[in-house]
C-alpha cells in the first residue's frame, strides 16, 4: 500500500489485520490501527520515530511493542537495515505487493522498489534454482540493494 490509498482498500486491510490479529489471539486496539493507518498512509517503510511523529501520542515502548505484535501476526515486516534504526512496513501478505528496497547506507532512507516485470521473474527463478541446488524449498524473496540515496550522492 502507499500514500493514496482507497477508503475501501483501507477498510479491507483493516479486516484482513484484525483477523491476522485474532489468530494470533491478539486485539485490534485503537493503537495498533493508528499503527496500520500511518504505515498505510506512506510509500516507504518508517522508522519508529517517524510513526511516533505521525501519531504524537503514541510512546516510542508502546509503538515497538504494538509493532512486535503486528510483526508475530504477520501484519507488519521489519525492514533490514544498516543502521540502528529499524524501519516497519505492511508485510506483503496484507497488501498484496510484492516490491524490494534500496537502503541509502549513509542516511539510513529506505526506498520501495518495483522492478521490471522480467527482472523479477529472472531473479525468482535464479534464487528458486540456486535454492533447490541445496535442497532448499523456497516461499519467497526480497532483495534490499544498499547504497547511496540521491540525496547522499551529491
């Protein structure tokens, strides 16, 4: 999902993360929908301290544990990075986007990237074969690129 999302395609992430959450044997709380909204809301996963900017009374403890839960439920990925500063998206599964990410390793900007359609089959079918040479049955895959973002370049 990014910035520009659809009342009804919120509404629908939000039944698909409130059953994530039941599950799980967890409660959709106001807090945690406020989570949802402001990841929904953006086109590049968030640090903490940017969710905590996007909803100020949201605690930086309740926002990693909130955001703990939603990763344990599988609404919510943690994004690697070089950093100390974890950034959070939606997890694929809830929206239904398959991207990757160019990580800047100076400034610690994490970008969503879609490649081209044949890119992206060439490289599911590269690690599928590079995965089944170890005997190893893969699910799925994401490539974070690292590097300089525009912005640290010049």
């Amino acid at each position: 999902m990014t910035a520009g999302v659809t009342d009804e395609d919120r509404a629908d992430l939000h039944v698909e993360i409130g059953h994530r959450l039941a599950e799980s044997g967890q409660r959709y709380s106001a807090v945690r929908r406020q989570l949802v909204d402001a990841l929904a809301g953006v086109d590049r996963p968030q640090s903490v301290a940017d969710l905590v900017a996007a909803v100020p009374e949201l605690a930086v403890s309740s926002a990693y544990r909130n955001l703990g839960v939603l990763a344990d439920a599988g609404a919510v990925t943690r994004v690697a990075t070089d950093d100390d500063a974890a950034r959070f998206e939606l997890a694929e599964a809830v929206t239904e986007r398959h991207h990757h990410h160019m990580v800047c390793t100076q400034c610690g900007l994490v970008l969503d990237y879609d490649p081209p359609a044949a890119l992206e089959a060439q490289l599911a079918e590269g690690l599928d074969r590079v995965a089944r040479a170890s005997g190893f049955v893969p699910e799925s895959h994401r490539l974070d690129l690292f590097g300089h973002c525009a912005g640290c370049v010049d």
